[in-house]
C-alpha cells in the first residue's frame, strides 16, 4: 500500500462515475480496476476510466493490487458484495445504505470489525462546510436547549425514474422508498447533529406512483433523546423537487440549511462573526442533493472528501469519520418508522 490506497470498485452503474472520478481526484488513492455482472457495462467503464475490467468476481477478490474497495451496486446486493469482499482483506467503503434491513447491515459491519478492514458507509452530505459548521454550533451549546428538529425532503422522481433499473422501488432490493433511498442523507445529517432517537411515530403511502412496492410519501413524528421533537416529512412525488430543508431551534437560536446552504442563522445573543457565517453559508459548495433527478447537479466533491477522509483512516489505522456503525444509525430509524406505519404503534429504540 505505502501511501496509496489502491482501488476497486464493485457495481458500474449511475453513482460509480462519482467514485470513480472522486478516487481519481486523490493524491494517496488510485483505481485500479472494476468489477460488475453486466460484463459489457464493466468493460465500457473500465475503458472510460483507463482502468482493468475483472470479469470475475473471485478473480477480483483474490487481486492483490487491489487494497479497498467501493460498493456501488443495488442497496440489497451489497451484503452479497461487501462480506466476500472483507474477508478477503479488502478495506470497504459501501454505498447508503448499509443494506436493507438492519440485520443485513449488521452482518456487514460485524464481518468488517471481525477481518479488521476500515469500513466506511457513505453520507457524503456531512461533509459539506455548513453541515460541520451546524454541528460543531450545536455541540457547543450555543443553540441552547435543543427543542425542535425536523426536516422536509420534498423531491421528485418520476415513474421512468423508478422503472429504469428493475431493483428501484423494490422492498428486496431498493429497502423502501422515499425514506430509505432518498432521505435517508437527509436522516442521518438529523442523527448526526441532534443525536439518536428514542420514539417514533409515522404514516406512509404510495401515493403518486403506480409501478412501486415501496412509499412515496413519509411523515413521522420523532422523540429524540435529547428531548427535542421533530417532524420528517419525506416524497419522491413533490414535482418538479425542492431543496432538501433541515430546522434545529434552541431556546437560544435557530439555523435552517437548505441543501448546503445556511438560510437562517438567528441568536438571541447575536455575535459579531454571525453575518459572516450568513453571507459565507448563502454560497454553495456544489453539494446539493438529487432534488428532481438523481445524477443532475450532483458532483463528487462530496465523495471525494469521504473517500479521502477513509483512505487517511485506511494509512493512519483510525477510524473514519462514517464508519459502519455511524451508517447503521439512519437504517435504524428509517427500519423504525416502517414499522410504525406498518403497525400503528409508536416504535420505542
Ligand atoms: N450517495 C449517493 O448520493 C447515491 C446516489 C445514487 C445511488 N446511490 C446508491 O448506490 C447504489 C447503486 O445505485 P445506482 O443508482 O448507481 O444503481 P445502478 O442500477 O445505476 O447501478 C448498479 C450497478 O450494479 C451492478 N450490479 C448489480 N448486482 C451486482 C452484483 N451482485 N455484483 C456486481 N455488480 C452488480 C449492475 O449491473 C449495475 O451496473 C445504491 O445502493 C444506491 O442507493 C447513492
């Protein structure tokens, strides 16, 4: 390895451009080759790339010049990918989420902590600027006693969307809908800040399309266990898709972020560094999410400091800032509030 994370990646489809190019724009990382089942898809990217095409699976594994690799292939596959791919030794950083239920996600961790390869799961949303900003303003205390936190996530996706790739939409493979495929960054950036939850209560409904097993609406109501509430309203139906809006209120102020941009930054005690933070936090980083289309406007910038923050975490034997278990946190409530809907009952964590 010596200074360099050499790697692969599993699954060449939509978000292994962003991988790739993000791997690519690291000093300490390269990619070397790529592996998928649709050999025609993974040679035509392994081209585009300049990189190996591997047509087997066990062929890939068992390469040596391969020391990590990521995980790009429908959600229900990656347990299938990421526990081969560990006890080969290989360091894994795996897309959100985990997996589809939390014991599929759990075998995914415990296979990591057991082979001692660095497990990363993917949120590149909290590495935006304002996102740390936001958190590190919250466990200063500054914004008081933290009483509401909620967010709406109101995106679009339309039925080509869904039809496009037979797993989207699924329970088996896609884990859910709204919430479990596209909220789900949203969710953990609320884990992240406010911390975990103690109750939920939730509805959900498919409401918009008519080709999908999963929902495409959500609304729940969250007891954290800081004591602050909060809603999440979660669609993939609100055409033509809005940015994504996150709301924290203390008793002593308010902040509210709308993708990566700071659009309310309030203080009983208002300090004098506080309108540079809102001048600073109304020009965007690039790291907006997938509001109406999954791909358009999305860059690698986020991944690309994921990827470097697990690749100083692979050469440093640390941990990295998502590990698994931080990545396991957004499975358990989205899990929580399925349950919920499902039985009617508020859900206890
Ligand atoms: N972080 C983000 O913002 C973000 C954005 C989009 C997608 N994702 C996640 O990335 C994953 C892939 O999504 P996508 O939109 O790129 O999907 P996609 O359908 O475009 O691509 C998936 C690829 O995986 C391949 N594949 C399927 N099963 C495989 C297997 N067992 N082994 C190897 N290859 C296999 C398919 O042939 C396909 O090329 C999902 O888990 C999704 O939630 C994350």
């Amino acid at each position: 390895m010596a200074g360099k994370v050499r790697f692969g990646i599993i699954g060449t489809g939509a978000i292994a451009v962003l991988h790739a190019e993000a791997i690519m724009a690291l000093e300490n990382a390269e990619l070397v080759a790529v592996y998928d089942k649709v050999t025609e898809r993974c040679r035509a990217f392994a081209e585009k790339y300049h990189v190996r095409a591997v047509d087997d699976f066990d062929a890939f594994l068992s390469d040596k010049t391969i020391d990590a690799v990521t995980i790009a292939t429908p959600t229900g596959f990656h347990g299938e990918v990421a526990i081969p791919a560990a006890r080969a030794g290989k360091h894994v950083l795996c897309e959100k989420p985990l997996d589809v239920t939390l014991e599929k996600a759990d075998a995914i961790i415990q296979e990591c902590e057991k082979h001692g390869v660095v497990l990363s799961a993917v949120f590149q949303s909290r590495f935006a600027k304002n996102i740390q900003l936001l958190k590190k303003t919250v466990d200063e205390g500054r914004f008081g006693k933290i009483v509401l936190v909620s967010t709406q996530v109101k995106w679009f996706r339309s039925q080509e969307y869904y039809d496009s790739a037979t797993w989207r939409g699924t329970w088996a493979l896609d884990g859910g809908g709204a919430l479990m495929n596209q909220s789900i960054h949203t969710i953990d950036l609320l884990l992240y800040i406010n911390g975990d939850p103690d109750e939920v209560f939730a509805y959900t409904g498919t409401l918009t399309h008519d080709r999908i097993e999963v929902e495409d609406n959500a609304c729940a109501v969250v007891k954290y266990k800081n004591g602050s509430l909060g809603v999440v309203e979660a669609s993939t139906s609100c055409a033509p898709g809005f940015p994504r809006r996150i709301e924290i209120s203390g008793s002593n102020g308010t902040a509210v972020v709308e993708d990566d941009l700071i659009v309310r930054w309030q203080f009983v005690d208002e300090q004098p560094e506080d309108e540079e933070i809102r001048l600073k936090g109304a020009v965007s980083e690039g790291m907006k999410g997938g509001s109406g289309d999954p791909m358009s406007g999305v860059s690698h910038e986020g991944h690309r400091r994921q990827l470097a923050d697990m690749v100083d975490a692979i050469l440093a034997h640390k941990d990295p800032l998502l590990s698994g278990r931080e990545g396991r946190r957004a499975v358990q409530l989205i899990c929580g509030i399925y349950e919920s809907a499902r039985t009617g009952k508020p859900v206890k964590f």
